[in-house]
C-alpha cells in the first residue's frame, strides 16, 4: 500500500508515522507520503485558496491548485483512487477500511477553511468519506483516522499479540463489538472479574465472550 495525504499541515503527520502501527506498516514496506499543496500551487506567493463565489464567511481551496498538486505527484496518467475528506461524506466503518486497504495506492485529501471547492468533489476525488457527523476545523485528524484504521490491517503492523483478528466488527465476531478484558488482580475496590474467566474451562470463556459481544451489539443498537 503506497498512501499519498495531501494536506496544507505535513508537519501535523510526523508524530503519527512514528507510531505503531504505522511505523512497523511502513518499516514492512507500506509508504506513507505527505504531499503538501502548497509544493504544486500554480499561484504566486503559495496561495492556495480563495473567498467563495456569492459571498459567506471563510476561504475555500481553489480546485487548479488541488489538481496540480494531484498531477504533480501522479503525472498526466492514471491516478489512484482520491477520496476527499468532509463531513457530508460516507461514514467511515470496517467495510470500506477493507475496500480502502485493498488499493495499491490511495490518495487522501484533507482540507482547511470552509473546505474545497466543489469541483475537487466532483472531478477530482472517487469517494467523499466522513469520520463522523461532526465538523472539524479540517481534514488532518480525519486523515489520520483513515490511515491508522487501513495501515494497521497491512502485514507486519501488528504484532502477532495485537492480533486483528478477533476485535471490535471483525469476520470472527460477526461484526459485533468486542468482549470485555479483565487482568489482574481479580479483585479490586470490591470489582470482581467474571468468575467465569478464572474457572480454567476454555468453552464456558468462549461463550461468555460471544454473549458478551451480542449483548453489546444490542446496546449499540439501541442508542
Ligand atoms: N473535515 C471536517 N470534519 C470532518 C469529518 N467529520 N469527517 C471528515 N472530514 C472532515
């Protein structure tokens, strides 16, 4: 997975990529570019945004600058699939993460200001994807959202103790919301663990897990 981010901020990116899992994603051969608009602008001065047409508050990201930031790294061919960072897009969740980590290259763009003209959306970009129906002052956090969930899926990111396999929305749990962990000590204040994860018996702890995960999907559902 080759994962391009441009952004006005690659300076905000520098302590993600030191972490894990993306350290050891990129460490086993993933790479991790941050591509800064301003490297490609056509306009004088670094300019990279404009007032919007019929007035309003704020400043928009000029779509000849988001394309040549896009031509500047990708040339005239091909170039992967773009998806644009907003809060009116498709909510992120397990599924796409999997359609995302699939690509063997993806571009993210994130935005600041009142947000992209809406020519990025609608010839530039594949997808508009959304973190969560809330507005953030732009598109980095979301960035590093959708990085962290798709780097730490590729091989190598996590270690064979951080197994992703049976976790929160996995194939293994039927999309449901992980079971509760305990560790020591069994008792704590008066808080018990679950008799149940002490009792030595590997089928009754299987079992208790897959009711704990159902009795948490349902209590999502119902929020
Ligand atoms: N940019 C600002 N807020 C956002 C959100 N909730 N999701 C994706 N991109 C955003």
């Amino acid at each position: 997975m080759n994962l391009d981010i441009f952004t006005l901020f690659p300076e905000a990116f520098d302590w993600f990529r030191e972490q894990r899992p993306v350290r050891k994603a990129i460490e086993n051969g993933a790479s991790f570019n941050t591509r800064d608009y301003r490297e490609w602008t056509p306009l004088k001065g670094g300019r990279v945004d404009d007032s919007p047409y019929g007035g309003g508050a704020g400043m928009v990201l000029r779509v000849d600058v988001v394309d040549a930031a896009l031509n500047g790294v990708y040339g005239d061919g091909d170039r992967p699939r773009t998806v644009v960072l907003t809060p009116a897009g498709r909510n992120l969740d397990e599924s796409l993460v999997t359609e995302l980590a699939a690509e063997p290259t993806l571009a993210l763009l994130s935005g600041r200001y009142e947000g992209f003209d809406h020519r990025v959306h609608e010839h530039l970009a594949d997808d508009e994807v959304s973190i969560g129906e809330y507005v953030l002052a732009g598109g980095e956090l979301p960035a590093m959202v959708v990085a962290d969930t798709i780097m730490r899926r590729l091989p190598g990111a996590l270690g064979d103790a951080e197994s992703a396999v049976e976790e929160s929305f996995s194939d293994a749990l039927d999309g449901l919301p992980e079971y509760p962990h305990y560790t020591r000590p069994p008792e704590y204040r008066g808080w018990k663990i679950p008799e149940v994860l002490i009792s030595g018996d590997h089928g009754k702890v299987r079992e208790w897990r897959q009711e704990q995960s159902i009795s948490r999907g349902e209590a999502r559902e119902g929020r």
